[in-house]
C-alpha cells in the first residue's frame, strides 16, 4: 500500500509527542497500525510498552483487529500478532486495570447502570424533590454528576441546572456517600480515582511509566479533562505521547468532550510536531468542497483543507422545502428520476438526522412503490413519554394498574402539586380514596394559621383581592372542607405571586 507523504511521516514517528490531525477518511486508523508495527520492527520497541486507546469498546477491538490482520501479513506465525503484548483499551478499561492492580476491585466493585438509576431514584425519594418528569430529573442529575467529575469541577461553585444548587450538593453527597457504603464506584470514579492515585502515589505511577512509554490515543477531540491529565501523569517525563483526531468532528460535548484541549495540546508540548492527514479517501470532491466551505464558518479551530482523491461524481444540492409533504414529494421523484437513469434503488440511501421524520418519509415511499429497507428499528410510537402516560392513566381508570409507577407517572401531569411522600405509606396498589385520606390527615390547622397570616399582611397593604382567596382558604381549612383547599390553593397563590411581581416593579421603579 502506497502512502502519502504525511501518512510517512507519521507512521515513521518515533519519540516526544506527535499531533495528527486527520480529516475525514484520511486513513487515520491505517496510520496507528502502521505505526505500531514501526515501534516494533523499526524501533524494537516492546510491545508490552505500547498502549493505544480509544473511546468505545466497539472501536478498541476494531483497532486490534486491524493491527492483528497488518502483522500477521508480514509475519508467518498466526499467533505473532497476539504474542506482541501491546495493550489496545478504552479509557475506562485501562484506567480499571490501574485500579484493579491497586485496590483489588473486580467487576462486582463496579456500578450498573441500573444500579446508579436505582441510587439517585432512592436520593430523590429521601430528599422528598418533585419534578413534573421524574425519570427526566434522575437522568439529569446524574449527567450533571457526571459533569462535575469528569471536568475536575469544585461542588462548591457548581451552578446546577436540574435544580437549586444547594439541593444539587445534597445530591451529589449523598450519592457518594451511597457508592461508598455499597463499595462501588462509577464509570467517572474509575477515571477520577486513577487520577487520584496516580497524583499521590508515585511509586505506582513510576511503575505505570515504565509499563507504557508509548501512548497513542484515537478521537483525542472526545478527550475531557481528567482523562487528559492521566494520560499527562502518565506519559511524562518522555512524553512520547501519539495523539490523532479532528477537532472539526467533535460532537460530544454534552458528554464532557473538551475539544478545546486539543487545540491547546501545543502549548501543553511545545515541541509537538504536527502532522496534517489531508487528503479524503473516502468522499468524492463535490462532498468534500461542501464539508470545507461549511466547517470554515468555525473560528475555534485548527486551519486546514481537506483535499479529496476521488474525482467529482454528483454535486452537492441544497433543496429548500416549506413543510415535510414537500420534502416527501420531492425525495421520491428524485429517487424516481435517478431509478430512470439506471441507478438501482439499493444504491440509494435516504440519511435522517433524528428518528421523527422516519415514519411520514416511509409512507411516501410506501405511497410511491419505492422499495426500501431500514437499516434501524422504526421508532415505537407505543414508547413515546406521551403514549406511556395515557396508557398509565388508562391503567388506572380501569383498576387494573393502581402501581406506585403508575401514579408517578401521571400524578402531577398536569401538575396537581402531589407531593412524592403522599405515596409513601403505600407498599401495594394505591387508590385515590387512599390518597385523599392522606391528604385529609394532615395538619389543617397550621395551614389555618398560616393562610390567615396572609390575609393580614394582604388587607394591611390593601390587597382585597387576594386577602378574599386567603379569608376562603382559611375558613375551608377551619371546617374540614379540604376539596376546596386542593381545588382552590393554587389559584390563590398565584394571585399572590403577582402582586409579590408587581410589589417588585413599583420598587424598582
């Protein structure tokens, strides 16, 4: 296989550290391997020294594979490949094994999925938080936790965006507190603590150093910030650190992906040389002109053109539509239209950014005779939020469903300020007879007091209006009459929410 003259100068790197910038179908897994190879034929360096990682565990074994293929090609033996040692992982997988060797975790040490899910509902449930999306809020809060780990954040000046900031730090306590007591840690905690122990113990680091002197990492644009700074401890004070990505195809942000890392690397390491990858093997010149005409709007990035090498077979067109029954009509005449020329339609491809248009694209194509296939499921419309709250609320109007997940679901949607512990002294179906009793037994005559201190300071300022809700409010709680009071308390509490606003503008004003 011929090279270009980068792919050259990058597989023939031996020492310090390398940034390999490489554009999309550059051939940048093509590069690693090679390079690998060349540490161990060129350099003779061990292959127990070298590392590789990667982001996902798809992609980890796909860069094994391909390095076993490679070495076995120029090797007789079949097991030459394997008997090299060179370690290929994720981040998570590598830093584990530190850990493992450190503080003899095995897979039991390590929290499920289901499992943290379980941990942060019994959280919300014990600091008794509401949330009209109750799977939304548990969700958000352990990306949020996850924020804070992965980006070497301080608790205490944390903004959280799922909920007060002092609630977010009870949380976020209590859950560690939760992962200790139950010897788990988190796929973060396996990233922090490494850090963590690299950081105090260098004897283990030193050891770490020696194991792996050679460290390429693929997707470095994915890379946050605890991961960056292991892999800093690890790899000095030679720095022979390998790093290939695309700071124009970092999409993972939301996940903790620091792009901007990348674009500092060469401030971290100024004598890091730079490889440009920028020839496309895989996208004809129509695509790659519209990929550079597009990412050039993008001033947070590394300057490069991508070069194409395949010659231009069909532009690139930008078809407005006003509504999707346009879009529709036009992608099957289009398909139709190429068909006639003589294109198979299995050499066509339709590609969706999200799952919602799926359906109405497939009745046009259903509509117009084309053939198709999905290549993934069609989304179930029965496991949409809307449909699983009718259902819940189905269930329960028929009596067959009076489950404590069932009344989370729908209980406050819309929102009917039902409070969580109103469903705690329920272990088995739940009524809405149960559920009003609840309500009944509580302590009326403190609402009593406390709506009538309302009524006071309303009338003392003239506010007749929302003093009468309050004056309603309170002679219901003094009779019992309790229907009133939850059909009627937010009315008036909204009444006094505006005049807190307008009290608000005339003291600014």
């Amino acid at each position: 296989m011929a090279f270009s003259d980068t792919q050259t100068q990058a597989i023939a790197h031996k020492d310090g550290p390398a940034l390999v910038l490489a554009g999309p179908g550059s051939g940048k897994t093509t590069v690693i391997t090679n390079r690998i190879v060349t540490l161990l034929e060129r350099y003779h360096i061990p292959g127990s020294h070298i590392l590789v990682i990667t982001f996902t565990r798809a992609a980890a074994q796909e860069m094994q594979s391909r390095f076993f293929t490679l070495y076995q090609k120029r090797n007789a033996r079949l097991d030459a490949a394997r008997s090299t040692g060179v370690t290929f992982g994720t981040f998570h997988s590598v830093f584990y094994r530190i850990l493992k060797h450190a503080y003899q975790y095995d897979a039991s040490n390590i929290l499920t999925q289901k499992e943290q899910y379980k941990m942060i509902e019994s959280i919300i449930d014990e600091l008794d938080m509401d949330a009209p999306d109750f799977n939304e809020l548990a969700s958000n809060l352990l990306g949020e936790i996850s924020a804070v780990k992965s980006n070497c954040l301080s608790l205490d000046y944390y903004y959280a965006k799922s909920c007060p900031e002092n609630v977010f730090r009870r949380v976020y306590r209590l859950y560690e507190k939760k992962l200790r007591q139950a010897n788990k840690v988190d796929f973060d905690d396996i990233l922090t603590m490494t850090y963590d122990l690299l950081s105090k113990r260098r004897d283990i680091l030193d050891a770490w150093r020696q194991r792996f002197s050679y460290i390429l990492i693929d997707e470095f644009q994915d890379i946050n910030l605890v991961q960056y700074k292991t892999i800093q401890l690890l790899a000095a004070p030679k720095n022979n650190i390998f790093i290939v990505g695309d700071d124009d195809q970092s999409i993972y942000r939301f996940r903790g992906a620091r792009p901007e890392i990348m674009l500092g690397f060469e401030k971290d390491y100024p004598n890091a040389i730079r490889i440009l990858l920028d020839i496309n093997y895989r996208s004809d010149a129509y695509i790659v002109a519209a990929a550079n005409h597009l990412i050039v709007h993008n001033t947070a990035r590394f300057p490069k053109k991508i070069r194409a090498s395949h010659q231009a077979a069909f532009p690139v067109l930008l078809k407005p539509c006003r509504d999707p029954a346009e879009q529709n009509r036009y992608l099957t005449a289009q398909l139709r239209d190429y068909h006639a020329q003589g294109y198979a339609y299995e050499q066509m491809a339709i590609l969706f950014r999200t799952n919602l248009g799926i359906r109405f694209v497939m009745d046009a194509l259903m509509k117009g005779g084309i053939p198709f296939h999905m290549k993934d499921a069609i989304p179930n419309l029965f496991a949409h939020w809307i449909s699983l709250d009718i259902i819940a609320y189905l269930r329960l109007v028929s009596g067959t469903g009076n489950t404590r997940a069932n009344w989370l679901r729908i209980m406050n949607r819309p929102n009917r300020y039902i409070k969580r512990e109103a469903l705690a002294p329920f272990t088995s179906d739940i009524s809405v007879a149960q559920l009003k009793a609840y309500y009944q037994d509580k302590d009326w005559k403190n609402y009593q007091v406390l709506v009538h201190a309302l009524k006071s300071k309303s009338l003392s300022i003239g506010a007749e209006e929302p003093a009468e809700g309050a004056r309603a409010l309170e002679a219901a709680a003094r009779e019992g009459r309790t229907d009133y009071i939850m059909e009627h308390h937010e009315e008036v509490m909204n009444s006094y929410r505006n005049l807190l606003n307008l009290l608000r503008r005339e003291l600014q004003s």
